[in-house]
C-alpha cells in the first residue's frame, strides 16, 4: 500500500524544518531589529485554521519570553467591518501566517496595519503570494510544495518562523542553538510517533475527543483537536484546563476520549485537576509526553526527551498528526481529500 | 412548579439592565476621559468563560466602531509564566471582566498592566472585590447578587458595560439614546424569548450543537453554546462561519443541530454558504434574529424589531439562555446546580 501524501508530508517535516532554518536567520534579522528599533507595544497576528494555532503559539512564546502582549486579531473585523471605520494599528508589529498567502482577510489585515504605520511581516510558504507582497518583511516557510488538504509541515515549520523570531527579537543566545538541534529532534520525533500512536487509538466509533494543553501547548491542543476532526469526522475540541473546568467539561461523557499534552515545566501543575475531573466523568485519559511522570500508567505517545519547554510544541504535535492519521484510516477515509474541505479557504 | 433560580435570573435581565444604565454613565465618564487623553494603541481584555465572551464583544465593537484593537488577554501567560519574565504592557489600557471580581489570574493581568503604566478597569458585579481594589477605575454591573451558577443577567450587564464605555468613548452621540431604550427592548426579548423557545427544541438526545454568529455575534455564539452546554450536557460549540467552513465543519454529521444567529447589517452575507453546507451535511439548522428574511421557514426564535445591530448582541442572547434552560429541563437536569461546576473558578 502506498503512503498517502498525508503520510509523506508528516515523515517530511524533519527536511522541511532544516529548510526552514537555513534560511530563516536573515528572514528574521532585519524584522528582529525593526522591533529593537521602534519596541512596538503590542503584536498582531492575523490567521486562520491551523495557522491561527501557530498564532496562539507565538502569543504565549512572545508573552512568555519577552514580555512583549500578543493579540490574536478577528480577521472579521476587516472584512465585515472594514469598510467605514478602519482599524488603527498603530504602534504595533503585525504578523499575518497563511501557508498559502491568499487568505484575503489575512492581507487586509496587513494593509490596515501598514495604513497605520505599524510594520508587517509575512510568514508563509509562497514568498511570491499576495499576502507576501503586502507586507514589509517575508519569513519563508521552505517546507515546499504541501499537497493533503490537512496541513502538517507547513504548521510546525510556522512555529519554527516564530520561534527563531523570538530567539532573533530576545536576549538569550542559546535559544537559536536549541532551535537548530530541532530537524534532528523531529526526525525522532516522527519515529517516536508512528511508533507510539496505536497506544492513543479508542474504538473507531468514538464521537468526542477533548484535547487539552497549557501554556506554549495550548497551540498543540488545538491543533491536534483540528487534525482529527477535518481528518474523521470526530468531534474534536481543544481547551487550557482553566478553560475546560470553567464549563465546558459539562459535556464530557462517559466514555469520551481525552488526549493530554503535558510536559515538566511551569504548566507541570496544571493537570491533576483537569485529569481527575476528567476521570470522574467516566473519560478515558492519555498522554502526549516526555516520560511517564505526568501520564503514569495511562496510555502515552512519547516525545523526544530534553526538549527545553518552550520548544516542545514543535514535536507534541507530531503524535497527534499521527493520531489523526490513523483515526482517519481506522474509519477508511480518504486522509488526502477529506470530505467537504478545501486547502484554501477564502470565505470573508 | 415554582420558577427555577435560573429562569427567574433570565426574567430579572430587564430590571438588572436598568440599574447598570441608572449608573453606568458616571463609572465610564473618567474612563472615556483617560482614552481621549492618552489614546492608548490598544486594549487589553482579560475574562474567563462566560466574561470571555463578553470580552469578545468587545474586541468587534472597539474595534468596528472606535478602530480600536483589542487583544484578549491568555490569563494563563501571567499566571504560568509570570514568575521570571512579567507581560509588559504600556500604552494600552486593561480591562478585566469577572462578575464576582475574584478570578486571580485576571487580577494579574490588571497589576501586570498597572506596572506597565497603562490605566486599568474592572467591570464586576462587586465593587468591593479584589479586582475592583487592583484597578484604577471600576464599572460596577448592578446586576444584583446571581445565584444560578450559569450566568445570565451578569452577561447582559456586561455587554452593556462595554456598550456604554464605547459609547462614551465613540463620537456618536446618538449612540447612549439608543442605549438606554435597552431596558425596554430587553422587556419584550424575554417574554419573544419564552414564547419562541421551544420552536428550537429538538429531541432531548440530541448530542452535537453547532452555535454560529460573525461580527459582534460571535460573542452570541459562543456564550449559547456555553449555556447550552453547562446546563444540558450537550456538545455545544460556538464558531464563526469563515471558522466553522475553514475545518471545523467535518465533524458535523447528519442530525446535528446548528443555531444561527444573524441579523441584517454588514454581517448579513456571511450565512448562506455556512447554512448551505451545513444543511448538505444534513445538520438541522434553526435560527436566532429579528424577522424571517434570513431564516426562511427554518425554526426561529425571534428578538425584538428595530435594534441597532450593534447592541442586538444583548438581546440575541436571550432565546438561547431559554433555549438552554428548555434542553436542561427537558433532560431533567438540575438547571440551578449544573453537575460538576461552581460559580467561581480559581483555578490558575
């Protein structure tokens, strides 16, 4: 049986990841200095769909490492609104990511921040896109020509730009060295996966999938939760344990299926709460992870181990890919084509 | 059958909306004056649950009518990561949103914005909490003490708050007339709301909601799904449609219900495609709005004619409290003490 192109562009993403960091140091410099410059007050980004998982990333990265307030911006505002009253961006750095670079609202978002003074960066996988051409700086994906409607390479390659914006914006210089380890860790990584993810697999009929994560993996929760619905159909959500105890997890069932991404750290603490609450409603609970500390005896598909934590989200991903992969196949869909879905989306 | 807490907390929106406008004025006047004097690049909203969406609110109306960006703040960056490097947050202005004033992680965010130098508001229903004393300027609810755990008028009181903040910021002076006739309307919203509700009744096993609204009515369509899932148990998930048809739509399956909330005004073109793809999916599609223009002869409950679409959020709301209430009670569910919440959520 041949590999689908789904498959392939996930066994890619080492390739496309070195790639991506050969280049991306001079992409970067001259946005990084731009910052050092002008010290914008805020950051927004503008992006859809997994590339609006790439956006939560570069908030908490941002936030976390240089203290510098990231919006995620309402791409609707543009479009629906746009057209009497512009929003003033002004004192700000403006992001868009589309692997595609044509989300027309996206760009819009780019025009009324230049419009305003603020500079723009592009970060995408067609450096000849319009929504290239619009901004003042372009950090190119390199992850080549991405085929499955599900996008993978072009996601964790996404936030590897945002990292080594970070590291290129931030004081420390270890943190561009730990980035360029990563297409080693992510060959790992794929192998690690596609070994460990028959361990994440329920019966094929489940309908409801919580995945949750804290933190820089609130982005994987997310975007692990997007994978295995566009992918089968199961009805995947992704949520923060705050989040999730604030409400929603009023609808978690017995018998629905829980996916954790946890990793030692400063969100080590947040999960025995979420966990146990989790359990208490007859959920099944398993581990994206390092090691068995967090997931103990629970199912676990493990990550390479000594990834500094602000890194993890490039590799926690993986498992899940995998996951949605196999849940897709479980179910005998078409992971190329899934029904009804398009690789881009150009709804205002 | 005496009238649950929850029914009766619904039934008092009009009376509760009243009071926060007798005062609200004078809370936001200082408010507008320190906007007008430092204009700030933008404004940061931190809230939790169903605050959060009230706080979504406010990031479209800032935004469309003042062009003003709003970021929502990620609680979890001063609360997980705060300890080593602290959010610096400067030429912005804060607001936190918490009905009982007693979120800790949104109380960081205030102190965090207040360190920056940048003006902080608390919009609470007690003026004598923690969040209160850490800001510079409170906007008090007057909603009255809520006992059911779901929040209802504290949400409407809210969206009020940030209406008449933006309306004192705004240069509309038409804008706080059409304010205050909201008491009246919100009058007629809940007796339409509970003579229409039960046309959106499906069968009490229903398991899957899709809760759809663009532009200020995004907020609408997350804070349904959130009631209808904290009181009923059902999966209950708000999307825009450009979110929903950009992935999220493949885990919609045949019998699921969508409820559409859409008015007239710039977001009016933005359902056919949504309505169309989710009824080929075979989702059973009803809808919240003023008249029949745009649900046809689909299932509506209405709201009541002639409301500005700005402030139709704090009316849209309403069949979907009700709605919510119905699905519990047709469920037999305690609507007062939802299974495993509490009205106050600590957790960091």
């Amino acid at each position: 049986m041949s590999a689908s192109r789904l498959e392939q562009e996930i066994r890619e993403q080492p390739q496309a990841l070195a790639r991506l960091l050969d280049g991306v140091e001079a992409d970067v410099a001259p946005v990084a200095a731009v910052v050092r410059d002008r010290a914008p007050a805020y950051v927004l980004v503008a992006a859809r769909g997994t590339s609006d998982n790439a956006a939560r990333y570069a908030q908490y990265l941002f936030g976390a490492r240089l203290g510098l307030p990231v919006a995620l911006a309402a791409p609707a505002l543009t479009s629906v609104y746009g057209g009497e009253s512009r929003l003033r961006i002004r004192d700000g750095l403006a992001i868009g990511i589309s692997q595609s670079g044509r989300s027309p609202d996206v760009i819009e978002v780019l025009r009324a921040a230049h419009a305003g003074g603020s500079p723009t960066v592009a970060i995408t996988n067609d450096p000849s896109s319009p929504l290239a051409e619009a901004a003042d700086f372009v950090v190119a994906l390199r992850a080549g020509e991405e085929q499955a409607v599900a996008a993978t390479k072009t996601y964790t390659t996404s936030l590897a730009a945002v990292a080594a914006l970070a590291a290129a914006i931030g004081p420390s210089d270890g943190d561009g060295a730990a980035l360029r380890r990563m297409p080693e860790v992510m060959t790992q990584a794929v192998e690690l996966a596609f070994a460990d993810a028959p361990a994440l697999d329920g019966a094929a009929d489940d309908r409801h999938l919580v995945s949750v994560g804290r933190g820089v993996n609130l982005a994987t929760a997310f975007e692990v939760a997007l994978k295995v619905r566009e992918l089968s159909g199961v009805v995947a959500e992704g949520f923060s344990p705050a989040d999730l105890l604030h409400g929603p997890i009023a609808a978690v069932r017995s018998g629905a299926r829980a996916l954790v991404t946890a990793y030692d750290g400063p969100t080590r603490g947040s999960f025995d709460e979420v966990v146990a609450a989790l359990e208490a409603r007859g959920a099944v609970v398993a581990f994206i992870g390092e090691d068995r500390t967090l997931a103990g005896d629970r199912p676990l598909a493990r990550t390479p181990a000594g990834v500094t934590e602000w890194l993890t989200p490039l590799v926690a991903v993986v498992p899940g890919q995998v996951h949605a992969l196999r849940q897709a196949a479980l179910r005998g869909l078409d992971v190329d084509r899934p029904a009804g879905l398009t690789k881009i989306t150009s709804t205002f």
